[in-house]
C-alpha cells in the first residue's frame, strides 16, 4: 500500500492533540487512512489532519480521553468489528461507525462495479466458497457471543505456495490447486441457523470485509487469468467515485457535521 505511517502511543496521541490547533480526524489502521486521502476532497471547506491510531482499541483509549484536548475539532472514525452483531456500547456514541463490520465492508456493499469482474464461472465459484466461509465465520462469531473466543480478529490466510506451514489451529483460502477451496483448521460446530440465515443475506456487510477482499482477489489473481487485481486496486475500484459510493458517502457527511460544514449534496 506504500509507506506505512509512522505508529504512535496513546498518550504521545493525546499529547499531540492537547498541543494542536489543528481540526484532526482519528482512524485506525493504514487502510482506513488510503480511504480517508480519497474523500478528503469533499471534506470542506474546513479540512481535518489525519492521524493514524495503530488499531481501534488505541483509538478508543484516545476517544476515552477527548477532555483533555476538548477545545480541538476531532472525528474518530472506526469499523464496528463485531458491535455490527452485539450492538455499539452508548459510551461510544460520539465516534463515526462503518455501517458494516469495517471500511472494507462499506467499500464492497456500496460498491455496483467489484462483482462485476467476474466472469460467469468465476462468479458462481466465488459465490459458492463465500457461503462455506459464512458457515465457518458464523460459528466463530458464536464463540465471541458466548465468551469462548480467544481473539475477537476472525481471519483468514490464503496460501499461494504449497510449501508454506500450515497451522492446524487457523483456516485457509487454498489458492493452490486447480480450485481455489477453504481449509478449516479445527472442526467447528454450525452455529444457530438464523444467524446463518442473516449473515447469507446481508454478507457484504457483516462478513468480514478484509476475508471477502482476500476472496476477491484470490479469484481475481489466479495464474491464468488476464487482467490480474490487487487487493489494494480493488479498494480503489471499490471506492471510487466516493461520493457515489452510498456507505462512503454517509461517513463523508458524517464528517462534515462532525466539523461544522455545509452536508454533501446528492
């Protein structure tokens, strides 16, 4: 994605801000601020400096601590992760959601041109292993539920070579073979019908949407294929135009309110 920003501690984050006039946005991650650069241009007319938090739980520990910088213009911005299945905890009301688990899912679900790519093969297969995936992902986000999930990240690696270590403990895009399949590290147990009922009807935005670009681009990059797309062209692809893309263009008034300006027109 180019050069990573420079990753900074909570308390060197607040005092930062405590020092600055300058009105600042807050995200998470590298990703959200190449997402950030490309709507910038309809944040207006008052501008807003972004800094990069190293992760959500950094950017909540900031968010936690806005008295001290009160008198600065701030936005945060961060994805739900697994709030878009438990709810946003009210002590968090004032930070800006993704609509779906993260920035990704907004891209994808607001998004008329990524499936698109397909051709009429690729589309059924990849329809096809994005049902196996929910199966999989649905019983992990029970765990999380229930309280026996140990890490509340759920991913997935995709392996490209077939001399690469497997962990039996992890799941696997395996993009290896003739057909591109899904290696489930541990036996997992189906989780409650209905909840993989929502997650087939509204995937785009509750799958995962770092898994769904993985899938994307393990389909849209095989050997044989011609043109190939990276991950990071598909998030653009995605996004762009961004004030045409309905879930981009939410944060993008989101924003704007946040810092007094004037609403994106339609």
């Amino acid at each position: 994605m180019g050069r990573r920003e420079p990753l900074y501690t909570v308390d060197e984050i607040v005092s930062s801000l405590r020092h600055s006039s300058v009105p600042t946005i807050l995200v998470e991650g590298p990703d959200d601020m190449m997402v950030y650069r490309w709507l910038n241009q309809y944040i207006k007319p008052l501008k807003a400096s972004p800094i990069n938090c190293g992760g959500r739980k950094n950017l909540l520990s900031v968010y936690e601590r806005r008295d001290e910088f009160s008198s600065l213009k701030t936005v945060f911005l961060a994805d739900q992760d697994l709030y878009v299945f438990l709810g946003i905890p009210n002590e968090y009301s004032g930070v800006i959601w993704t609509t779906g688990y993260s920035i990704e899912n907004d891209i994808y679900a607001g998004s008329t041109k990524l499936e698109d790519l397909f051709d009429e093969i690729e589309l059924d297969e990849y329809k096809r292993l994005i049902e196996e995936i929910i199966e999989w992902f649905t019983s992990e986000v029970e765990k999380y539920k229930q309280g026996n999930a140990t890490d509340s990240k759920i991913d997935i690696k995709v392996l490209y070579d077939k001399k690469q270590c497997i962990n039996e403990n992890e799941t696997y895009i395996d993009n290896t073979g003739d057909q591109i399949c899904l290696v489930v590290g541990n036996n997992y147990n189906l989780a409650n019908q209905n909840l993989i009922t929502e997650l087939k009807k509204d995937f785009r935005l509750k799958l995962r949407g770092k898994i769904i670009f993985k899938v994307l681009s393990a389909y849209l990059n095989v050997s044989k294929r011609d043109p190939k797309y990276k991950t990071k062209q598909l998030y653009e692809i995605g996004a762009k135009p961004v004030n045409k893309n309905f879930y981009i263009k939410q944060i993008i008034e989101k924003i704007n309110l946040k810092l007094g300006n004037v609403v994106l027109e339609n």
